[in-house]
C-alpha cells in the first residue's frame, strides 16, 4: 500500500509539473499565433476522476504544416532538441530535460498502410475545433465527434503497428460517457466508414462494453458481429500490453511484421511468414553500411546474413532470451494478428 501511495504522489505531482510546462509553451506559440491543436491525453485527461493520475509520458500537438519550421524554432528556443530517429510519415518527436516530451504533427494520424482520404478529415478538424484549457493556457483541442473518431483511429494505427493497452480503451470510455451526448453519432459512422474504420470503431466499441459496461450510443447497438474467437483474441491481444500495449516484448516485436502497410496480404499466413523472413534475414540493400562488404561481393551475403543474425541476439535493448522467444514463436504470432487485423479490415 505504501508503495502505491508513493507512486500516486510522484504521478501526480510530476503530471502537474508537465501541464504548468506545457502552458509556457503554448503561450509562446499564442505569442507568435501559430494554431495549435492538442490531442488526445491533454483533452481526456480532463474526463478522469482525478486529472493528474492519467499518465502522460508526451504530449501531442497538431499544427500546420506551413508552421512547422516556426514551431521547431520555439521548441529549439527553449531547450529541446529533435530526436532524428524519431521522424515518421505523421509526426516527430522533441526530446527536453526536464520539460515533456512533444510529438509534434502534421498529420492527425499516420499515413502508411490507412486512407489516403484523410486530408479532408484534417482540414475539417480545424473548423470543427473547439476551445479547451491547459493549465493557464487557452488552446484548441478536436470536437468532441473528432476526438472520439481520432483516438479510435491511434488505437487501429497501434494495433496494427505493435498493439495497444487498456489506458486507450479507458481515454475512449471516459470520453463517451461524459460527453457521448454532444456526439453525432451517425456522423460519427459515416466518417468511420468513409475513411476506412468502420468495422474496428464497432469493434472497439463493442469491446469497450464488455470490459468496462461503456453504454453503447443507440446507433451503433444495432450492429452484430459474429467471430466471437476474434473477438476473445482481441481481449487477448490488449491484456497482453498492459497499460501502454508494450508489456509483452515478444508480441509487440510479432505485432510488428504482421501489418502490410503497402496492401493487404491476399494470404494471411504467407504473408506473415515472408515479412517474419524478411525481418530476420532482410535484403542486404536494406542493411546499415556495415554490411557493404556484401553490397560490395555478392558472394557474402550469405555471411552478411548469419553477421547480421547474431549481432541483432546480442544487441542490448532487449533481453536474449525475449529475443530468443521472438525467434521461435515470432511467425505464428504474426499470423494469428494478420488474420486479426483482416478480421477487423484494417
């Protein structure tokens, strides 16, 4: 009990510390009136009983992209700096001290392997928005209607990346129950449906009943699903990530070679066996420069392949024995979460 009073203290406190922060950054941006957008964990935090007990490791932010050289300035200005291995097709991430980490984005969510429709959903939300405090700060957050339809969209992009944990399944029930009235939700399905995430939103929703008694809004308690085991490899799924969804390094690592972000595996099995392959033994063009001795002689790649094998068993991010366990079960984790994914038509 002690030990989980002492956490609640340093949870608290260090989450007021990142707001009282975070309002100092975003009147520097008010200052030089750039628009920002915060999302998700800055506005649910609010719905929780207890505001500071909602962990928040970062905090994300949505601009322009015409304003993104400004703001990098500012984040610069005041001691962050760019963590370059961090850059993907939807956000970067800036790295501070003391102050909170930032995923800074231009795209509402990623792009690779979902609609290629969504520039439309990124220009309504600007409209759409509405104005929600941070600290002393005034700033602009999703509608309520965007907000529920956005952290539905995180979750599939998680889930199809390494999967997700129960804190996004509770920042959606918190949302829905306290501001579920103001919702549209034949809007919302129609959105859902227009850039692909028709059926994972039901899903989602249907699940967030079952774990947690989440009322289901009138629109959508209509719709059946059958596939119960999907359904049950699902809960699975989410109890094995814990809080965050990276709790099981093995599956996470699985996770990651299941989704096809190019096109949808017509195989599900083979699919997941030849990215399994790939991600074990990848092509030697793909391969860091210290492998240009087989660019270089064809002949070794052979021995590029084994070099490249033992040098990931012994790298030091990860235990050899979760790496080991990857090795053996990676393949049919892999399967078992395509067909999921396929299940959920992501």
């Amino acid at each position: 009990l002690k030990k989980l009073q002492i956490s609640v203290f340093h949870t608290g406190t260090k989450q007021l510390r990142n707001i009282y922060n975070l309002a100092k950054i975003f009147s520097r941006f008010d200052d030089e009136e750039i628009p920002v957008i915060v999302l998700k964990g800055l506005v649910v935090r609010n719905f929780y009983p207890h505001p500071e007990q909602r962990d928040m490791n970062d905090a994300d932010i949505l601009v322009h992209k015409e304003d993104l050289e400004k703001v990098k300035c500012i984040l610069l200005d005041l001691g962050y700096s760019q963590l370059e291995d961090h850059v993907s097709s939807h956000h970067t991430v800036f790295y501070h001290y003391t102050f909170p980490i930032i995923e800074l984005h231009w795209h509402i969510v990623k792009r690779d392997g979902f609609s290629s429709d969504l520039d439309k959903f990124e220009e309504d939300v600007w409209s759409n928005s509405i104005k929600v405090n941070v600290g002393d700060s005034e700033v602009r957050s999703l509608c309520y209607e965007d907000l529920a339809l956005h952290l539905c969209m995180h979750m599939a992009s998680h889930l199809a990346a390494n999967g997700f944990g129960l804190r996004q399944l509770c920042d959606l029930v918190l949302l829905v129950e306290n501001k579920g009235n103001e919702i549209s939700w034949i809007s919302f399905l129609d959105k859902s449906k227009k850039y692909g995430f028709e059926k994972f939103n039901i899903i989602i929703f249907l699940l967030c009943n079952r774990l947690f008694h989440m009322k289901i809004p009138n629109e959508l308690i209509n719709i059946k699903l059958s596939e119960e085991k999907y359904i049950k490899l699902l809960i699975d799924e989410i109890l094995k990530g814990g809080v965050y969804g990276k709790k099981d390094v093995v599956n996470a690592f699985g996770n990651q070679i299941a989704f096809n972000c190019e096109y949808k595996d017509n195989n599900a099995t083979l699919g997941s066996i030849k990215r399994y392959t790939r991600f074990i033994f990848p092509r030697v063009e793909c391969m860091s420069d210290k492998y240009n001795y087989a660019k270089r002689y064809r002949i070794l790649i052979p021995i590029a392949l084994v070099h490249h094998l033992i040098a990931g068993l012994f790298r030091k991010e990860y235990s050899f024995i979760d790496k080991s366990k990857f090795i053996i079960k990676g393949a049919s984790i892999s399967v078992k979460k395509n067909k999921l994914l396929k299940w959920m038509e992501l």
